[in-house]
C-alpha cells in the first residue's frame, strides 16, 4: 500500500508540473520532478526507446501475450463451430442478402443504429467469400486482439507483475463471451469496444502528459468512427467520455486545459446527438413485447428491474447461457445468480473506492474509464429492454 501512494505522490498531474510549478489547484509548491521511469511505464518521457533491454523484452511479451490469446480463442472458434448459421443471427443476415449496398437498405433515417460499417463488411463477405459465418467470428476476434492490445500497452506503461498481467490476460481471452463469438453477431461489439479501448488508452496518455504524434486529433475523430462502428454502443461510449471530460475540468488536470476538454467533450456529444437523432426514426419489431416508459417500469416493476441488473452484472462472471442452463438442470437457483450479480457490483465499487483512496485518481485515468464503461454497458441493456 506504501508503494502505491508513494507512486501516487510521484507523479501528480494535478499539483505540479515537471519543472516543479503550482499548476493552480492550490498545492504548494515543489521542486521534485517527475521520475522518467513513471512517464509510460518505463520509456522516457519523450517516448524515446526504453531504459533497459529487460524493458525492451518485457514490452514484446506483453504485446505477444494478447496474439498468443487471439489464436488459441481462434482454435477454440474452429473447434467449437461450423461455417453456418445456427441462431437467431440469421434474421439479420436475411434481411441484407443478396446485395447489402442497395439502396434501399443503406439510405434510410436509422442509418446509424444499423452500424454503417457492417454494410461494407457484408459486401467483402459475399463477394470474396460467397458469405461465411468464419469471416464474422474472424472480425470478432479481430476487435478483440484491438481491445488486449489496448490493455496489455496500459499494462506495460504501469509496469505491472507478471501475475497481474497473466491474471488480466486470462479474463480477456476468457470464454464468457463464446457465444458473441460464435454466433457470428458480434463482430460489431468486439469492433466497437477495440476502438473504445483505444480511445480510453489516447486519453491516459493525454492525462499523463506522454501523448504521441497525433493524439489531439484522435482524440476529436475518434468519436466520430464510432459513429460509423458502434451502433448502440455508442451512448455508453459517449456517455463515459463525457463524464470523464467533466471530471478532468474538476480535477483542473494540468496537460487538459479547459479549451481542450471543452473541444474533446463537443466531440463526443455531437455524435451522440446524431445517433440519438437517427435511433428517434427507428422501428423496431420485437416479438410478444409492449411499449411501456421506463419511469412505468420503475415504479410499478422495481423487483424486475433489480433482478434483471442483477442477471446482466452475473454474465460479467458466467455467460447468460451457462447460468440459463444450470438452472433448466437444477443446480443452481435464481437466488444464487442475484447473488452472484450483487458480489460483481460490490467489486465494481470497492475498485472505484481503492482507486481514490490511494490517490491513483492523480496519476492515472485509464482504470475509471473502464470501470464506468462496464457499469454503464449494463445499464445500456437495461434502458434498450
């Protein structure tokens, strides 16, 4: 716990800047500067090469480890499944065939909710290979190496144990998420969440004043790919980039200055604006469903709300199908997944907890982001239900 805040109080981008100046926040002045060795996780602060050959090495491991996950998932794919359609996916694919660029599909108002990317992604699978399930799975798997390799360079900047790593590595390439990647649908979530990462990644280097060649711009387009990529992931992304922009101007953040947060925000809002503009046009056909407002849920269905936010945070642990199928076998009851539910939201707060009681809130960004995007992808699913 020492080593913790006294890593904490090395590196404050909140109190001082390198040559030892109050940044304005009200800290008393200093004449420490900023270890080399906590400005990206053991590269100088100009980015240029690393300290060591041991760094060196351990830079390429950690960059490996997430190919190395990429491919056995890929085994895993090919073993498990076969080049066709066995689930309800086939619906969507139906309803893009033969010609997924005719106008009539790509011209409409919910353009954006259909995730215009996916339209090109269709045309390549037909036309080079006469449409196949693998070429999907492929994608997924794609988005995910994305999002490791997102994860594994945060990793690196922090110089984390190789248990840390291992242990990080073993839930990302985890197989809660079999049947995203099976079932060929979720290319766009793996996609989309590969590019978020990647932003969340952009912004810590921005927070901790090691940004690259580019970084300001990424930081204002970025927003606006997603618009092309995420589809209703999107208002999760938006949202935490938001909150995370309103924070930063709290914090008074010496490397973001107003103007800059303020730019940053207005590109993130912007494309929420517009996908919530083009949700507004969209129809949606559910099968057995009514249309009630959320408020009508809350009050009169708050046990069924509560239950289902419980379901959806024991998924985090155990895949929704797993847990459907030991209840059909009388294993396990529905007690236990509301339990299971509660002990990952416990875990998600004593992590946002741990992260402002050690002061970590002064020196890195990264962490919060995830933490709040995951929260905020459960309640997606909720308010979309």
């Amino acid at each position: 716990m020492n080593s913790v805040k006294h890593r904490a109080e090395a590196f404050d981008p909140t109190r001082t800047n390198a040559r030892g100046k109050t940044t304005g926040d009200g800290g008393e002045k200093t004449q420490r500067c900023i270890p080399k060795e906590k400005m990206g996780g053991g590269a100088s602060a100009t980015g240029r090469g690393y300290r060591t050959r041991r760094d060196a090495g351990r830079s390429v491991l950690l960059y490996l480890l997430p190919v190395l996950g990429t491919l056995c998932l890929g085994g895993y794919v090919l073993q498990a499944s076969v080049d066709v359609v066995y689930s309800d996916y086939i619906r969507l694919i139906n309803s893009y065939l033969p010609d997924p660029l005719a106008p009539e599909h790509f011209f409409v108002p919910d353009i954006l909710t259909r995730i215009p990317i996916t339209y090109l992604i269709r045309f390549l699978n037909i036309h080079l290979f006469g449409f196949s399930i693998h070429f999907d799975r492929a994608l997924s798997l794609l988005g995910l190496l994305l999002l490791m390799l997102s994860v594994s360079a945060y990793l690196r900047r922090e110089r984390a144990g190789i248990l840390t790593v291992l242990a990080v590595m073993l839930l990302g390439f985890s197989l809660d998420k079999w049947e995203l990647l099976l079932n060929g649908s979720g290319c766009a979530h793996f996609l989309s969440y590969g590019l978020f990462f990647y932003h969340y990644l952009v912004l810590e280097r921005a927070f901790t004043g090691t940004e690259k060649p580019g970084d300001e711009r990424r930081l204002v387009l970025l927003p606006w790919l997603a618009l092309l990529v995420a589809g209703p992931y999107l208002v999760q992304y938006a949202v935490t980039l938001l909150l995370a922009y309103g924070y930063l101007a709290v914090l008074h953040n010496r490397q973001l200055k107003a103007r800059r947060l303020s730019g940053y925000a207005l590109s993130a809002l912007l494309p929420l604006i517009l996908y919530l503009m083009s949700n507004a046009s969209a129809t949606y056909d559910y099968v057995g469903t009514k249309d009630i407002g959320l408020l009508t849920v809350l009050q009169q269905h708050l046990g069924f709300s509560l239950r289902f936010l419980l379901d959806g945070f024991a998924s985090t642990l155990v895949s929704g199908s797993v847990l459907e199928d030991f209840l059909a076998a009388g294993h396990i009851q529905y007690r236990e997944i509301y339990l299971l539910g509660a002990l990952v939201i416990l875990l998600y707060l004593l992590a946002l907890g741990l992260y402002f009681r050690t002061g970590q809130y002064r020196r890195t960004i990264f962490p919060m982001l995830l933490l709040v995007s995951g929260a905020g992808s459960h309640v997606l699913v909720f308010l979309s239900r």
